[in-house]
C-alpha cells in the first residue's frame, strides 16, 4: 500500500514537473514571437523611409537635371544672339566705312569728271541694292536654319521630359496602390473598433440622458413654482406702486377715478410628458427670467386748483401718447418712462403743457402715463 501510494506521488510530481516545463517553453516561444514580431516591424519602418528618402532624392535630382538643362539653353541662347548682334555692328560699321571711303572718291571725282560720276553712281546704286538684297536673303535663311534647330532642341527636350515623367507616374502609381491598400486594412481594423466602442457610448449616453431628463423635469416643476410666486408678489408690489404714485401726485387736491388694473396670474402647469433627450436638454437651458422689482419713489405733492373728474374718457387716447412720447423725447436728460414717473417736477410740467395743448383733462394723462410705464416695465 505504501509503495503504491509512493508510485501515485511520484506520478503527480513528474505531471507537475512536465507541466511546469510544458509551461516555461510556451512563455519562451512567446517572447521570441513577440521579438521576432518586432524586428519585422522595425524592417518594415526603415525599408519605408529607405524608400522615402529615395523617391525625394530622385526628385531632387531630377529637378536639378531640369534647371541646369534650362540654364544651359538660356545661356546657349543668349551666346548666340550675342554672336548675332556682333556680327550685325561689324557689317554696319564696315558698310559705314566702306561708304564714307567711296564719298570721299566720289566728291574729289565730282570736281574733275561731273559726267562720268552721275554715271558712276548710277551703277553703284544698283550695285548697293543687289547686295543689300543678297545680304538680306542670307540673313533671313540663316534665321530660319536657326530657328528649325532650336525647334528641332525644344521637341527632343519634350519627348524626354515626357519619357521621364511617364516612368514616374507609373511608379508613384505603383507606390500609391501599395500604399492605398495597407492604409484600407488598417482604416477597416479602426472602423470596427470604433462602431464598437460607438455602440458603448451610446448605450451609456442613453441612460445619462433617461437620467438627466428626469431631473430636469423635477427642476422645472421647481422653478414654475417659484416663477409663480414671484410674479404674483411682483403684481402685487406694481399695484400699490400705482396706487401710492397716484396719491402722492394728486395729494388730496383732487378726487381722482382712476381704474387700478387688476393683475391676474395665469400658472401653467406642466405637461406631463415624455421629452425627448434633446428637448429636455434645450428646457434646461432655458431659465426663467428675473423681474426687477419696481423703484420705490418718492411722494408727489402737486399744488393746483380741484376740477371735477370727466365724465367721458378722453376721446383719442392716441394723441394723448403721441404727446407724452414727444414729451419725453424733447428732454434733456434722455429719461425713460419710469424715470419720468419717478421725477415730480416733471410729471407736473407734462400734466400742465398736456392740459394746455390737447384741452384734456389731466387726469387722462396720468392714467394713460401710468399705463405706458407699466408697459415699458413690462
């Protein structure tokens, strides 16, 4: 039994070691796999930049090639039309001396042969134009024997330019569809990736947004309520501001029917909806705006004579604005409506020249200044 159980240990100690050895000689393949895996890859970087370097010295040199070509034709040409125009001063300055010479012949055989020498110059006209001529022939087809060898230079400079590019293009397009099928590879690899890693997002974005539109919803019920309360305390401070403004201008010198607009706050409750990410997103957004609260002002006391209150209402409220809009426009100062409202002594002087002008009651006038300041307020 014992020797039994000595074989099983033994057995189950060689497994382990065979396995430990199976194990060390699969890391070691691996590691030469990942080294060999990397010398290729560094081959494969300097071939690439090998060939870089190559195809821009090739340019280089070609294009060197090209300018010195372009600078010899230049300079070849510009030796010749230097040969030309020698050669054209020489042939003048002979003909001017060989002229000079021959009038000089001419006026000292002028003296002694007058016959002979009109006929003498007879011929030597006729002489000077046949030579003009032939030197004229011979110029012009040394012109054109010119011209066809530099056309002749020009196209055998074409046709190997041509040559040459052709041969580059062929090999960049070469180059290209090598280039162009490693880059689709690699773009395909990357746009799998990416929908992958595009279909975690979105998943995640979703539920940020299921999130974030559940809040929202809870913040605009939020402010909804307190946009509420503070328009109806905002209604309530405006009304006894016209009430006390009011008083304060007419101060007991008269009794005043002046209708306060009574300001109601209409709440609107939220639907109750599902929104959208994107809606919820823009209604968050969106805050509700702040009303400033009116200027406190001071009490007017306007001293003039009680009238009775009209019966009627003013019979064109129109002209009755136009005038406090041209009141306010002629003013020094560039007030508004509320500051105009807020000055005493101002809004006695328009009482006065509003009376005056439109023969309206002042009353009127107050109610419809009133009404335009709550509006510019508004």
């Amino acid at each position: 039994m014992a020797s039994l159980m000595q074989g099983f240990a033994e057995a189950r100690q060689q497994r382990l070691q065979e396995r430990a050895k199976f194990l060390a000689e699969q890391q070691l393949a691996r590691q030469e796999r990942e080294k060999a895996l990397q010398t290729q890859s560094e081959a494969t970087a300097a071939y690439l930049a090998h060939a870089e370097q190559t195809r821009l010295a090739w340019e280089q040199g070609r294009q060197a090639i090209a300018e010195n070509a372009l600078a010899s034709r230049q300079e070849e040409l510009q030796n010749r039309a230097n040969q030309v125009s020698q050669y054209l001063q020489d042939l003048s300055s002979n003909r001017a001396q060989q002229a000079t010479e021959d009038s000089e012949e001419r006026a000292q055989e002028v003296r002694t042969r007058t016959f002979k020498t009109r006929s003498q110059l007879k011929h030597i006209h006729k002489a000077r134009i046949r030579t003009g001529q032939a030197d004229r022939a011979q110029r012009q087809q040394l012109t054109q024997e010119r011209a066809a060898f530099t056309q002749m230079q020009i196209e055998d400079i074409n046709k190997a330019r041509l040559a040459n590019a052709k041969a580059a293009a062929q090999q960049r397009a070469q180059e290209t569809q090598a280039r162009t099928a490693e880059v689709s590879a690699q773009i395909q690899a990357t746009s799998e990736q990416r929908l992958a890693q595009a279909k975690q997002d979105a998943a995640s974005r979703n539920q940020e947004l299921s999130d974030r539109a559940a809040n929202v919803k809870e913040s605009l019920a939020h402010l909804e309520a307190n946009r509420l309360a503070t328009a109806e305390a905002q209604a309530n401070q405006l009304s006894a501001f016209r009430v006390n403004l009011s008083n304060s201008v007419w101060a007991g010198s008269r009794s005043l029917a002046v209708p306060q607009p009574v300001t109601k706050v209409v709440s609107n409750p939220i639907p109750e909806r599902t929104d959208t990410p994107a809606k919820s997103k823009k209604k968050a957004a969106k805050e509700p705006e702040t009303v400033a609260p009116p200027v406190a002002t001071k009490p007017v006391e306007v001293k003039e004579t009680p009238k009775e209150t009209p019966k009627e209402a003013p019979k064109s409220s129109g002209k009755i604005e136009q005038f406090v809009v041209d009141y306010v426009a002629q003013l020094s100062t560039n007030s508004s409506l509320l500051e105009v409202v807020n000055d005493r002594d101002t809004v006695r002087d328009l009482l006065a020249q509003g009376a005056n002008t439109l023969k309206v009651d002042p009353s009127d006038i107050l109610n419809t200044l009133l009404q335009m300041a709550e509006g510019s307020s508004t």
